[in-house]
C-alpha cells in the first residue's frame, strides 16, 4: 500500500516519511510565497490549505497556516534551515530533516 501522509498529523515525522516518497535531484524554490516551495508543497500533500489562519489576523505572518505547520515540524523558527538552507532539493532536505530528528530526542 503506498504511504499517505494525510494519513498523520504534521510532524516531523510524517515529513520525512513524504520526503522519502519525492526524487531526490528534484528542486524547490524556498522563495516561493504562493504554496508551492518545500512547505508549500507538504502542507498540500497533507491536505493543508496554504493560506492565512485565522482569516482574522491577515497581515500577522506569525498565524499564517504555514508558519503554525513549521513552528509544529521544527519549533518557533529555530530550525527553519531544512527548508532554507541549499541546495534545494528534496534529497538535501531529506539529509537535513533526518539530521534535525536525530538531535530531538
């Protein structure tokens, strides 16, 4: 049976978990605003509407859905840098997810 995410919450591990299933040499654009960088792209994939939470509080980045999802995945903006840091691509970011899990205990 193949793995669904929205099987689980987010989480660190469910994000590796969809790492492992996207090609490695494939890139992301971190830059990309409109849901479609590295978060963007999981939060889909777990059935994440990417976008402003609650619709209230628009112009606080701080509870945009995305924020909320990574701040859940790495903590209050410390480790951003799996999703940041280059090279873009899912295998590097794989690399780094699995490195940041290994020092969480």
């Amino acid at each position: 049976m193949l793995y669904d995410p929205k099987w689980q919450k987010p989480s660190i591990e469910s994000f590796i978990g969809w790492l492992e299933t996207q090609p490695a040499r494939k890139q992301y654009d971190f830059n990309n605003c409109r849901g479609e960088c590295l978060l963007g792209q999981y939060m889909t994939a777990m059935g994440i509407q990417w976008g402003v939470t609650p619709p209230s509080i628009v112009g606080d980045w701080r509870n945009t859905s995305y924020v909320n999802v990574a701040n859940n995945l790495f903590g209050p903006l410390r480790q951003w840098t799996v999703l940041s840091e280059q090279p873009w691509t899912f295998g590097a970011a794989l690399a780094r997810a699995r490195e940041l899990q290994s020092h969480q205990v």
